[in-house]
C-alpha cells in the first residue's frame, strides 16, 4: 500500500478513510444542501453527547433511559420519519401505563396473583374460577375502592407488566434465565387483558397510533393468533389508514412457540398457508417465538417449513435467528436454516458476526437482519451498545433495519430510542444524516410491502422526510 | 443457494457448516490420532463447561478467576506449550506477591504513601527526600517491626500493587477513567521496585520463569528504558537462556509514552533507531504506550515515525492501536495509521472491526493483531468475552495471536488465563484442538524471531506438543 521509503502519502491515507467512510450504512448517500445543514448541527450534537461522563449507549437502558430523552438528539429522532418498524411483537407495542390506567379501569376486569410473584387478569362477567397456583380472583373495582392510594396499586400493577425498573437491572435480573422468566410472566399478565375482544380493537388502534406519533407509518407486526384477531387486525388497519391517509398500512406475522412439537407445527404451517391466502393485505408471514435458547431449532422442523415450498404455496419466512452467544450449538445453527428455508427477513441476528458463511448467504440475497438494541440488552447478549455486533456490520452496510421488538416491555416505545443507539452507539462519531437516511429507507425497502406499496410508500415518506429536513435544518 | 422447489438439501448445509468450520482459526488443521483423542476429551470438557450455571467467560475475569483455576480446561492449557507471548509489559508481568514477599523485604526499602491512595518505593542507602504529594518515606524494615501483624501489611501493599479485587469490580472502578488512572498509580509503585539495579536482573529472570512455568517458549516484551536496561535484558536472557536450552529467547520492543510531543518522539525514535543497531538481537522493535484515548494519535507523530524508513533504516514497528472505543475520532485512526506506518503487528486491535479498509490490510498483509483479552475485559473494553470482536475474528482466521499484556495487574499470570477465555468464551462449543494449535503455531509465525530462529523454535514446539498430546490424550 504504501511505497515503503517515505511516509505514508496524505492523500492515500484521506482515500482510504473516505473508501471506509462510504463502506458503512448510508456511507454513499448524498446529500442536499438542507441535508447538510441539518448533519452539521447532528454532528455537533453527537460530539457533545460522546464526552459526556455518562455515556448512554455504553450504560443500560434502564439508567440511561432519562439521559436519553433529554437529548437533543433524541428529540430530533422523534420528529425524524423513521419509515417502518418490522420487528415488533403485538402483546409489547402499548405502554404499559395506558394498559393499566385505560383498560384495567373497565368493567368486569379481574386480577389474581401468581406465587411466583406476577400477576395475571381476566375479563368475566361472572366471578371468574380460580386458577391454579394462583390467589383468588379480585374484582379490580373493589380492590380500587378498598384501597387508600389507588395511584401506589396502579404503580405496582404496572411494575408487574414491564421489565422496566428503577432499581439496578443487574441486581433484579442477574441471569438471562432469569430475566426471560420474568419476560414470559409479563406477556402471561398482559395476555389477559389485551386479548378480550373488546379491548383487542383498542388496543391495536392503540398501538399504531403510538407508533405513528413516532413517526412510523408501517408494521410488521408479529401476533400469537388466528383468523379472528387476523380479521380484526384488517378492520382496525383499515380504519387506521382512514383517519390517517398518510400511514402506509400494518401487516402481521402469524407466529408460533417454538416449543411445540413437530406435528403441531405442521398443523400449524397448514393454517398459516390458509391464512396468508385468505387475509394476504395483512398477513406478512410467519414466524417462530419464545427464547431460542430454550426452543427447538429451525432444523427440527424442516419438514414443516418446508410444506409452503413443497406445495408451491406463498408462506414468506420471518424467522428469528441468531439471539443467542451459545455459540457451536445447534440453535446457533438457526442463521443458516432460516437462510436455508429462504426467509425474507432475520429477527435479531446477533451471532451473524461468527457465523461468516451465513453472514455472506444474508448480504448476497439481500436478506436483511432486524437489529433490536434495547431488547439485546435488556436481555443480556450485550452491555455496551459500541460491542453490538450491528456495530461493525453497519460498518460494511451489511443489510439491517433498527427494530424495538417489544418496547413496552422496556421501557421504551416506538422507534426513537432504538435508533438513538444505533445511531450514536453503533455509529459512534462516524455515523451521519445519510446513514438515519439509508436505515428509514431500508425499513421500507425491506418491509413486506409489495413493490407498488413500496413506491408509494418511498414517495410519501420523502415528503415528510424532506419536510422534517426543512424544519430542522439552520 | 437452494433449489427453492423443496426443502433445503440436507447435505447442502452440512458442505456449507463444514465450510464455516473450516474458516475458523485452525479450521485445517488436520490431527494425528492422539489429537483426535485428545480433542473429543476436550469437547466433552467444553460441553460440560458452558452449561455452569456461571460461565466464566460471560462474567468479569476477577469473580471468574477461581472458576478458571478449578476447570480441567484451564489444567490442560496450563500444561499445554502456547510458544510465544508477544504483547507483554516488562513492568507487569511478575505476580505481585513475589515482588511484596521477596523485593520490599530486601535492605534499604522505603516506602510512602501518595494523597490519592497509592504508594511509592524507593531504594536508598540515606533517607531519601520526600516526593511531592506524598507522606514522608518509611522504611519498610522500620514499619515491619513496629506493626502487630505484617501478613495484613504486605496484604495491603500488594492490593495496591495490582488491579484485581474481591470486592465487586464494577463498584471498584465504575468507569475507564477511574480504572486507567489507577493502572496508572499501580505502575508507578512498581516503578520504585523494579527499577533499582540490583532488583531488576531478579525481577526479569523471575518473570522468564513464571512464563516458561507456563510453558512459553518465547516473548515480546515492551520497555520504556535504555541501553542500561537493554544490556541487561541481553544478559539476563542470555543467562536464562543458558539454564533453559528449550527457551526460543526473549526480545524487547522500547517504547515511550504517546504523551510527548512531536519533537521529543524524534529524539527517541533517533535513539531507538541506535538501539535497533546495537542490540539487534535483543530489541525486537518499537511502540507507544499508554492510554490511547488520552494520548496523541499515531498521525500526530507521521514525521518521526517516518525517520527509518526514509533514512533505510531497520526499526520494526509494533503499535498498539485501536484500542478504544471512541469510534469515528481522531484515535480511531490508529489501526489505519499502524498499517501505513507498515507496522509489524498490532497491539490489542480491539475496534477493527469496525474499520473494514484497515480490517483487509490486515488481512492481506498478515499483520497479526495481538489479543489481550482479560486486559479488554478489566479495561472496560467488553464484558462478556462473547461479545469480544476476535470471536468474529477468528470465525474467519484473521490473524491474530493470545496475549496477556499486563498479567500481574490483572490477577492473571503468564497465557493460559488468556487461552482459556479465547478457547471457551471466543471460540465457544465450536473451537478445537486444531484451534489451540493454531494459536501457538500463530504466535511463532508472527513473532520477532528470524526466519531460521522460526524454523528451530517451530521444532523445539512440536517436539514439547507432541509430548503434551501423548501424556494428555487417553
Ligand atoms: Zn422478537
Ligand atoms: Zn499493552
């Protein structure tokens, strides 16, 4: 590289950071004056927030939380048009605090305690049977009325429905056994609650509208259930889209435990593929849930999977793949198989890094990973943000969408913080305007729109992006 | 990949995991029978390993310690030849207690203590003048006899000799500030021991032996000092060389703190250059020291780094860089700058990941980086070994070898604590054998050592590994 009798040649070496510099995720994006502006003022903010003493994306979420939220970069991420978010779980998109203070105040809602110390509720209009290993049931209302502080219950209540605490995350949940029980409690307490009809429509409505006050105007969304909640997934959707125009529209990824056995999961491929022909405006697909650590591997049920294929049937794959650090084992071989029964997307993706022939086999066929920061460390595969694997594969564009999984479960909620990370933490000094550009972009290049949608979709995100621009930029 | 008509060809993705196996660090390297033997005792330990409730690689190497020592791992890499440490400071690599039980009892010790909580030694025949911002000197024979227990002394002394602690780290050194400026204050306390002639000669053969008790074969130690030091280090090596024939030998890199100024590194390179001449087989080259993030960058010093090079003169380069996290600085562009200053290998390397230009110079020009993992892990660089980049380095056989940087400071001593946190946490279920043989034959490929020296030192180690994989493999 260089001549080997003098000093490296300036000029070479400015080459050579610039190459690198376009190599990284919205490295060759160029852009407007207004754009760069706009990135000059970024840039500034972004030097501020690096020698901070407490630097958020190396801390927890749970304590950098409130030092985020008063950035002034943070601000700016929630005005900026994100595009979609692709990875989101339904049960975990509403903050708790609505879930709690709206729809535990309706009518007939009962609420029991675990001994394991969680919580669950159940709609009834009669006094509802006890369940096992579980308190007598409570009516809400005369537990409310019994009390002196109702707002302490409410705390506690909601307490009990994220995994959110004040206290150090290290201390409550020092294991990642540990935190995915608690995790697996909470979506049980939230289960009760969210899946009663009644509620189910409001709080979808809910949700997208939480997500478009984040400037999110697409979902992939991924659900547990079936032709009903398929059902009332469209109507909600469409009405959404009525008294929104500028959403782009929700689409839900039918999915599974992975823990079932496989001829459950035959049966279950055999519903999905009706369903992806009876509701194909807004199911994106399907996809296995619940901890991979635990689960079984994709491989297991290949012969399931494979029915789609088989039967020349639509069925796109959204697999998770990849959220572990059990490295050699044969979940960690999840990556290969997802790619193998060519999904359309990965979920998380976090081992890609030592796995160099799935991480050709995703860049080559365009296979993007959705990037979830906050739940990767929330759940324990990583500390500081700057180690996330998704650091160095920005690095090199490999393909990727920030995604908050299930923010309500975090603390979190829409997109903001998550693209806070990736944007200060992942990027470190380096990232810019072009590579917040590239990621909006990506979440609608990569979604489950089908080609027209996505042009329209592009033509309406600009606008508001370009808007958002013009506003902002001094 | 697929043929998309049916379900993914089983033997397809068994070629494409064989092919990821075979990517990694010592993926070809094909084993000898006993090897094989050896290596699925080795599986079975790995496997029994990473189901432990607390997996030493995930927690900080200062709870992990004890866990380490217990693992029948650990035992094997002990006994295991791992030729060469080439990233090691001379003033940190023998155990502290040698240097409180054996050095500060020796005649004339005096010892005091500075206002922020670290001590000073000094050998002196009169009582010497008292240092600014420290309490008057003690002599150490003087304080022995005066206090009740001298085991508690010496305990005291020694903590403040190393970095390592019993109580929780994170709560100790909250940050890298507080962690470098103490690394700071421990070197200098050594500093006062070390230094003093007569102790020096004991001091280095010591640490000879406890790396060779370590079956290590051959070093790269760094030293801030002159030709004094080098003739000694000369003697000294040559003595135990003398009284070790299977010791390959022990060269020096001279380095200087990246605090100076541009004309100060001038003067030093001039006289590194002269050393270079004078003790050719003694100095292996030359580097800078010091923390990275607060020190001035490589580019700063282009002009005299460039002084061999445009006079024809021979002074190998061995920079650390890129050990940081400040992505996107003027610092991160050390690892770019160490190339293009033709380095010869790169101390720690820690963000080259995300520098893919400098990544694939590295590469193509088998510049190894020089892995210190426990001294990332302490340093605050990343928690959970998983995360460490060289796990995705060695996914694909980057080059790079095992060291251990400052093993005194950490509570670690000579490789294997190092080995094992790249075998078990780098590598996980799927390192091997060949893996570990990679690592070894690596750090003789890329050591200072002359092509013919190589080529003895490479007989001398199959013969020692040989006798290691017959008396291990059952
Ligand atoms: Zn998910
Ligand atoms: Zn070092």
């Amino acid at each position: 590289v260089t001549g080997g009798l003098s000093m490296p040649d300036p000029r070479h070496r400015e080459a050579l950071i610039q190459l690198e510099a376009s190599m990284q995720t919205g490295g060759q994006v160029v852009l407007t004056d207004a754009e760069q502006r706009l990135d000059t003022l970024l840039f500034q903010m972004k030097q501020e927030e690096m020698v901070r003493a407490d630097f958020p994306p190396a801390m927890h979420f749970f304590k950098a939380r409130d030092l985020i939220r008063t950035s002034p970069i943070f601000s700016l991420l929630q005005k900026m048009p994100k595009g979609g978010a692709l990875h989101v779980h339904d049960f975990a998109m509403v903050d708790v605090e609505w879930l709690v203070k709206n729809v535990t105040y309706r009518p007939h809602c009962y609420m029991c305690f675990t001994d394991n110390q969680s919580i669950r509720f159940i709609f009834s209009s009669g006094w509802p049977k006890a369940l096992p290993r579980c308190s007598p049931w409570a009516l809400l209302e005369n537990l409310r009325a019994k009390v002196i502080n109702t707002t302490d219950l409410d705390n506690s209540i909601m307490g009990n429905m994220t995994l959110f605490t004040d206290q150090d995350p290290e201390t409550v949940y020092p294991s990642q056994d540990v935190i995915w029980d608690t995790f697996e409690q909470v979506f049980q307490a939230a289960w009760g609650l969210v899946t009663y009809a009644p509620v189910f429509r409001d709080y979808y409505y809910q949700g997208l509208t939480q997500f478009y006050m984040d400037n999110i105007y697409e979902l992939d969304g991924s659900t547990h259930d079936t032709a009903w909640t398929l059902k009332t997934y469209q109507e909600v959707t469409r009405q959404f889209t009525a008294d929104h125009p500028d959403f782009f529209g929700a689409r839900i990824i039918f999915t599974i435990h992975r823990g079932v056995n496989a001829s459950v999961m035959a049966r279950v491929v055999e519903e999905a593929m009706k369903l992806q022909r009876d509701f194909p405006d807004v199911m994106a697909g399907f996809d296995l849930v619940g901890r991979e650590d635990r689960g079984r591997p994709l491989w297991y049920f290949r012969d399931a999977l494979s029915l789609p294929v088989e039967r020349g049937v639509t069925l796109p794959f959204f697999f998770h793949a990849g959220e572990t650090d059990l490295e050699g084992t044969e979940v960690d071989q999840n990556l290969l198989d997802a790619l193998l029964l060519n999904t359309s997307r990965i979920g998380h993706g976090f081992a890609l890094l030592r796995h160099p022939v799935a991480k050709d086999l995703s860049r080559k066929r365009g296979v993007a990973l959705e990037v979830c920061p906050i739940s990767n460390q929330v759940l324990k595969l990583v500390n500081d943000m700057r180690n996330h694997p998704a650091a160095a594969l920005m690095a090199e564009n490999h393909p990727v969408v920030i995604s908050s999984d299930d923010p309500a479960m975090f603390g979190a909620s829409g997109l903001s913080y998550d693209f806070y990370e990736a944007f200060v933490g992942f990027g470190g000094i380096r990232s810019h305007l072009g590579s917040l550009k590239e990621l909006a972009l990506n979440s609608i290049r990569y979604s489950s729109l089908t080609a027209k949608q996505k042009e329209k979709a592009l033509a309406l995100w600009q606008r508001r992006w370009d808007k958002f621009v013009s506003e902002n930029a001094f």
